[in-house]
C-alpha cells in the first residue's frame, strides 16, 4: 500500500554524510518541514545541511491528503475562549500567509506541483450549531468564513463552513523541486545530540543551531515531548469514476469522512484512532463501504495511512526545543495539518534563528503555559501510557510475536490493517519482522 504522491514521484537519491563536518545549521529530517527550513535559512544567509535517515520525502510528507488550509477542524472559537482573539489571530494569519508563501515559491520557481486555490469545508449531517460559531469565531478575528448549508457532498448537510482562497497540491513533487535547492544527505540517521554535536553513524555534525525536523522527536530529555504529545493513525482511498468536487471537505461529526480530488482522483479519508489502538481493524473496509455507497460507480486506485503527532492543546510545538537548550529547536504537533504548518514552522524557525521579530512565535511555542484543556489531555495520555508500560510484564500470547517498543517499554499492538506493530504509548511502529517503520523509537524491536 502507496500513495499516490510515491506513486507519481520519484526523487533522485542523495550521497550520504561524507565525514565530519562543522556547519551554521544542520536540519534533522528531510520532510516538507526539514526542507523550507533549510531553504529560508539558506535565503537568510546560514550554511545549513539536512540529515535524513531514509530518503527525502519517506515519512509522513508522502502519506499525506496534502491540503493546505488554514481551516483546521473546530479551533477558532475554542482558541478565542482560551487564549484570547489575539492569540488566536496569529494563529490564524500564520496558516493564511502560509498558503501564499507556497504559491509565491511555486510561481517564482516554476514548480509544476497541480497546486490549485480552492475552498475549504466543515460539514456536519446532524447539526449546524457548532459549525455557525467557527464561522462567526473565524469572521471575528478577520478570517474569511461563512456558513452556509448547499454543498458539492452525495448525501444531506446540517450546514456548512467555507472558507475562500485554500490550496491543494502535489506534496512530493513540491518537495522534489524545493529540495534541489538546498544541501541533503541521505542514508546518515541520527544517533545522538550532544550540546552542538549531531552524531551519526557516518561522522558527526558539529553545528550552533539544530532543528528537530523529525516527525517526533527522539530524545526524551530536555523536552519531554513523548509525555506531551500522543500520534493518531487515520486512512485514505483513492477512487477512480467517482467525479471530482472543487472543495475539499472535512466532517465534524464523529463518524464524520474527508473529501478532496487531486485531478481525476478522490480521495476519501477517516478512520482516526490512537495509534497502537486497532487491533480489530477494519478501517480500509469501512471506507470501502462508505465508497461504494456514496459512489457505486467508482473504483479503488489506491490506498495508505497517514500518521500525525497530537499535541495536548491542538497547537504545535514550533521553537526552542526547551529553555536549557537555547540552540535547538523544534517542529513538531502538527496534527492533521502538516502542509500549512511546515510552512509556518519554516518561518518562525527561520526568524528565531536570525534574530527576527516574530509575533506568532508565542502561539507555537513550545513552553507555552499549560490550559485546563491540556492538563486534562496530559493526564488522559499518562493513563494510556501506563496502560501500555504495565503490559510490558504480562506474558506473551500463545502463537505470537509479542514485542516490546524499545523506546520506552511499552507493549507492541497488532494493527490488523497495516500489519504492522504499533506502540499505544507514543506511535512507534514496526513491520512483522520488527524492523523500525516510524519513530520516536530508534532501533528495531526484539523479537520474542
């Protein structure tokens, strides 16, 4: 199982790490993240090399719906009651200049990415209630939404909200281009971070800024990122005859799906859970239903999986990777929206480092304060990681690999769907043979 953006695109590879090196910057990860950081750092004026463990563009930026929005699910009236409407403002204008900062690269630079302008939708088949006050949060603070209740769906709505002037477009080929702009080596996974030196199995990095541009951070401490995040697994088909719509769409409802075409595709996307927490599966099934209701005419031409780090207030960790590291930073937490938040990490990272004024840094920050919400969210994700700690003493099943995640500890799940051992605790995944797939952890599992 592919996406169809692995499918259309293929990078050319890069050498790896040669030796030892100095350097003003190094990026570890050569996603869409990793590599608009190093490009404006790049534009700044400061010599910066990405490390990639695998090849560019291999983890999350190739599996995801790619669309780049600054509609993200219900959060601008809960931003508003918690942090205030100026908070919630800069959160706002930082995904909007986002989607302009990708069309101004892609026009300067000629890059035939299929990128397009078009709405974005929140829909709901049950009530309008909730979809009414994100239109008015989002009007409020001067983001252009409206509720309506006409649509492009097959089925019913309660009522809709649109927001004008979003994007779509072909991740792995935007990569592909943007990458030729800066300087990656891949095959050279990173063991260790020690003070201003990156160590990797082919030499080491000596650099006086890092940027953890990795998915999920891999080191536990300073940071504690893997105590303050939690990953989610949601799945996608592709459908060939079912017609194309000029939205992209997004359900509230708990049973709620994702739309949105990419030329003559559709992609149809649900199925969220915690990470580690699919035993049963069935997701690919559910969608296929869903399918064949919604579009009986239609055909699958691809499925895949996405995998996203959640963190505690649904805003992202994009700064410094904790105060006792002034010189390490990260980008992490994106959620479901890892295309306009690469971009805005990017950008934030890049002033920070410069020395510029940033007014949205405080949003992203990483050592923002704590909300109700988030205390809340921090004690729900402990009981599930000690759920997962204490079955690392229970036996294994009759018949069964049984492993353990060599991050922390915690016992392995079976996902029926991928057929891949997934971590509940903090995401890690790993192929029936226990090779590594997705981090936090760095080495593959024991067999047992």
């Amino acid at each position: 199982m592919g996406s169809i953006w692995t499918a259309e695109t293929k990078i050319r590879k890069r050498d790896f790490l040669p030796g030892d090196m100095e350097t003003e910057a190094v990026v570890i990860g050569a996603g869409l993240t990793g590599i608009l950081t190093a490009y404006y750092l790049k534009q700044a004026g400061i010599a910066t090399v990405v490390l990639e463990a695998d090849r560019i563009g291999s983890g999350q930026t190739k599996n995801t719906t790619a669309k780049i929005t600054c509609q993200h699910h219900l959060i601008y009236d809960r931003l508003i009651r918690t942090y205030g409407s100026r908070m919630t403002f800069a959160y706002a204008d930082a995904n909007e200049n986002a989607i302009d900062a990708y069309e101004k690269l892609i026009r300067e630079k000629k890059i035939d990415c299929d990128f397009v302008r078009c709405p974005a939708f929140l829909y709901s088949r049950r009530e309008d209630k909730l979809l009414r006050r994100e239109a008015e949060a989002a009007e409020a603070i001067g983001i252009e939404a409206s509720f309506e209740t006409d649509s492009e769906l097959p089925f019913p709505v309660a009522g809709v909200v649109r927001f004008p002037r979003q994007a779509r477009f072909s991740p792995l080929k935007f990569l592909e281009a943007m990458a030729e702009e800066v300087t990656v080596y891949e095959q050279t996974k990173v063991l260790k971070v020690n003070g201003k030196r990156v160590e990797t199995g082919r030499g080491c990095v000596t650099a006086k800024h890092i940027i953890f541009a990795s998915h999920f951070p891999f080191i536990n401490v300073p940071g504690y990122y893997f105590a303050r995040m939690y990953q989610e697994r949601s799945y996608v088909v592709a459908l060939e005859g079912a017609g194309t719509l000029e939205g992209m769409y997004l359900g509230i409802d708990e049973d709620g799906l994702s739309f949105r075409t990419q030329d003559k595709l559709l992609l149809l996307g649900g199925g969220s859970h915690r990470t580690g927490l699919n035993r049963t599966g069935g997701q690919y099934e559910r969608l296929r239903r869903e399918a064949q209701s919604l579009y009986p005419g239609g055909s699958e031409a691809a499925c895949w999986s996405a995998q996203d780090c959640m963190t505690l207030d649904q805003i992202p960790y994009i700064g410094r990777f904790s105060k006792t590291r002034p010189d390490w930073y990260v980008a992490t937490g994106f959620g479901k929206w890892g295309m306009s938040t690469a971009m805005v990490a990017a950008q934030i990272l890049t002033a920070q480092i410069t020395g510029q004024r940033c007014l949205e840094a405080a949003v992203f920050s990483p050592q923002r304060r704590l909300t109700a919400r988030a205390v809340r969210e921090l004690c729900s994700h402990g009981i599930s990681t000690v759920k997962g700690l204490t079955k690392h003493f229970l036996p294994a099943e009759r018949g069964r690999m049984v492993p353990n995640c060599p991050h922390m500890g915690c016992r392995l799940e079976w996902n029926v769907d991928e057929e891949t051992y997934d971590c509940p605790c903090h995401g890690s995944r790993f192929d029936r043979e226990g090779h590594l797939i997705d981090g936090p952890a760095q080495t593959d599992c024991k067999r047992r």
